[in-house]
C-alpha cells in the first residue's frame, strides 16, 4: 500500500510540475509579448500599434494555474521545521507530526475544489465572462476546482504516508 501510495504521488507531482511549468511559460510569453510590443509601439511613435489584448487578464489566470499546480506539485515540502518544538523528539514522531499537518492541506484542497466547482456551475449557468477577451469563466473556475483537488489529494497521499506509515518527508528546516 505505501509503495502504491508513493508511486501515485510521484506521477501526481510529475502532472502538477508539467502544468505549473506550461503555465509559467505562457505567463512569461505574454508578458514579454506585451513588453514588447509596448516598447515597439514606443520606438516608432506609434506607427506600429501592435498590443497584447487583455494581457493582465491572461496573466492573473496563468499565475493562477501556475500557482496551484506548483502547491499541489510541492506539498510534501510544506513544512518548515520549528527546532526548538521537535529537537527532542524521534525521528518517526516527527514524520507522523508532519502527516498530521498535512492533513490541513488536504483539507483546504478539499475545500478549494469545492469552491471552485460551485463557482464553475454558477459561472456556466449564468453566461459568466471574463472582462477584456470575453472568455467564460465557468472552464477557468473548473481548471482551478482540479487542481486544488489535486493539491488536496497529494496532501492526503502524503498525510497518510507520514502520520499512518512514519516515512520520511522531505521538509524544508528553514535554511
């Protein structure tokens, strides 16, 4: 089971850094279009009028995935050690501690997706779109609902294996 386990969080992760970094690179493509051609518009006076339409618009949605992916990619090293609580304590206390916490990511995740998919539904039935590109907002909302499941579905993958199993996580100690 715990092999199981670590094997579906690992191809999890993979998915969720896949898609953190396309995001990434489409939020930084736009970006540098929108610069660009700004800088382009400046250099001659205006006779070349090019522009990224709804450029901020894009970007905030990207960031959004890029973020979201990225958490849920990274969930296992959420935690940053506080010495001066578990120094004394044994190493396999400190994984199923860790679990523990975890499970509070599983939680928001949960709760996230559930946002989220209420959003979604609201915003599809009510027509909703974005500002600028006019573009529905009900399958934006539904990408963000999978990945905060995802995020709270690798927390929970993580939880069980630190608080059930006691395996080591990888945490960050503040360094």
């Amino acid at each position: 089971m715990q092999a199981f386990l670590e094997r579906a969080s690992h191809w999890l992760a993979l998915v969720c850094r896949v898609v953190a970094g396309i995001a990434l690179l489409a939020l930084l493509t736009v970006t540098i279009a929108d610069v660009g051609t700004r800088y382009l518009y400046r250099l001659t006076e205006g006779a070349i009028a090019l522009r990224v339409t709804g450029s901020v618009e894009l970007v905030s949605y990207l960031m959004l995935c890029s973020l979201l992916a990225a958490m849920a990619a990274n969930v296992e090293k959420s935690q940053v050690v506080v010495e001066a609580f578990s120094h004394g304590l044994a190493p396999a206390i400190k994984h199923r501690l860790h679990g523990f916490y975890l499970l509070g990511f599983a939680a928001l995740g949960l709760v996230l997706f559930i946002g989220l998919l209420d959003s979604a539904t609201a915003a599809t039935r009510h027509g909703e779109v974005t500002q600028d590109l006019r573009l529905p907002m009900g399958p934006i909302y539904q990408a963000a609902a999978l990945l905060s499941l995802l995020l709270g579905l690798r927390s929970l993958i993580h939880a069980l294996l630190g608080a059930v199993f006691g395996s080591e996580q990888e945490v960050s100690h503040g360094e």
